[in-house]
C-alpha cells in the first residue's frame, strides 16, 4: 500500500514519479503537484480525463441537457420499452446478432 499523498511538493513528485504512474494507473488515484505551495499540477489518469472532457461537452450542450432530463422524466413515467420488446416491434431475432 502506498504511503503517497494525494498531495505533493514537486520534488516529492519528482523522488516518487514511478509510483505516482502506476497508482494513477492502477488504482485510479489523483495527485495534485505544489509548487511553492500552490496547485501547479494534476496527475490523472487518462481515462478519467477523457470521461470528465465527454461530461463538460455534455453539459455545456443546452439541447443535449434538455433532451436527457426530458429522458429521464419520460422513464419515471414508465414511457419506454425494453430492448426485447423493441427487437420484437422491429422483427429482429436476439440470436441473429450474435
């Protein structure tokens, strides 16, 4: 188990960058680098960033905003079908794709 901080000096960084890599990697932690004291820089993990960039498109998109709460309202009123419900509308047998 790591003995890393979330939090570090960039000359800890520095010392401890191999470990950072593989925790980031690994156990999809985070590291914040200061640099006399201030935030300078955030280690993460590239899969999470690309998931936080398609989250902030996401919802600077107003329609997009829009049309999933009206989604979402439409579900809690029952308003849709399942999956074997619509292959069944559309005549397409499940095993056919496979």
């Amino acid at each position: 188990m790591s003995t890393l901080s979330s939090t570090l000096p960039a000359s800890e960084a520095r010392k401890n960058f191999y470990t950072m890599l593989d925790e980031v990697n690994t156990k999809l932690k985070s590291f914040s680098i200061t640099l006399h004291g201030k935030v300078k820089a955030i280690v993460i993990n590239p899969d999470e960033l690309e998931s936080w960039r398609e989250t902030l498109d996401i919802m600077s998109n107003k329609k997009l905003v829009k049309e999933l709460k009206q989604s979402q309202a439409e579900i809690k009123r029952g308003e849709f079908i399942t999956e074997e419900e619509l292959f069944k509308d559309l005549g397409i047998d499940k095993k056919d794709l496979d």
